[in-house]
C-alpha cells in the first residue's frame, strides 16, 4: 500500500504547507533528492502550536507530539513539492534538533515522535532512516522541536 492510501486508511489528514519564516523555501530538489529545510509545530495561519524547552516547560510526551505533528507539516510540503507522498522512495537523512533544558538527555526519545510516523506512513524499507537527534540551548521563536529532512524520490 503506498503512502497516499495509508494516510487515508489511518484517517491522518495533513496540514496545509507552512510558510517560511525566512528568506528560503521549504523544499528543494537536485536530482532524486528532495531536501527539506527546517519545520516546527506550526498550525495553519503561521500560530505555534507549542512552545518552550522539554525537560523544563515540556515533558518527553509532549516533546514526543510535537516532532509528529512536525512530521505532518514536512509530508505536507514532500506532498505539496512532489505531487504524491507516493513519489518518495526513501527516508535517507533526518536532523532532529530539540530546544532543551539543561542535563536534559532524552533527545532520541522525543525525535522518535517524527521517526515512528514515517514508519507508520511509509512503512519500515522507505520510513526508517538515518538520523540524528539533538539538543539546543535555542529554536526559533521558542518552538521545542525542528527537524529537516532528505528523502530519495522519483
């Protein structure tokens, strides 16, 4: 089943693409590679739905969320650059970046909220991913999670 179907299969409805906060694009292709640029929690109208650091203001379930809903605003611009989430061949690359408190050490956990939602939607052979999960002193407008992405695609 491709990722299309399996989006509606589990009734996951994407967001509108979000609109840059910068001077850059959301998405750029070379080739078959499809580089997405830095995404956070951000609802439709440009509103965070979520700010502060986890491991002080947010708990690792909250942070966890957050990098889902993070993921469903990078499908929304895959789908909006590409035509079809049917078009990726491959997960390659993930940077996880959270805005953390200060001896806070369970980045990998929180990332894993975007990472379990590209298996759900692509399944294991495309979904799962190379990756790297960190921690910052500081994210745009206080926004606890970003993340940015490479994807092989046809």
């Amino acid at each position: 089943m491709g990722a299309e179907a399996t989006l509606k299969e589990k009734g996951i409805t994407l967001p509108p693409p979000t609109t840059p906060i910068g001077n850059y694009v959301g998405a750029v292709r070379t080739g078959n590679l499809l580089y997405l640029s830095g995404h956070g929690p951000v609802r439709t109208g440009g509103t965070f739905s979520v700010i502060g650091k986890v491991g002080r203001d947010l708990t690792v379930e909250q942070g966890y969320a957050a990098a889902r809903e993070v993921g469903l605003n990078l499908l929304a611009t895959t789908r909006a650059a590409l035509g079809s989430l049917d078009r990726v061949k491959r997960v390659v690359k993930v940077l996880g970046m959270v805005h953390a408190a200060d001896g806070f050490g369970d980045h990998p956990k929180v990332i894993n909220g975007f990472s379990d939602l590209m298996v759900e939607v692509f399944g294991e052979a495309i979904g799962k991913h190379a990756r790297s999960a960190v921690g910052m002193a500081g994210l745009p407008v206080g926004i606890p999670v970003e993340i940015e992405m490479i994807l092989e695609v046809e």
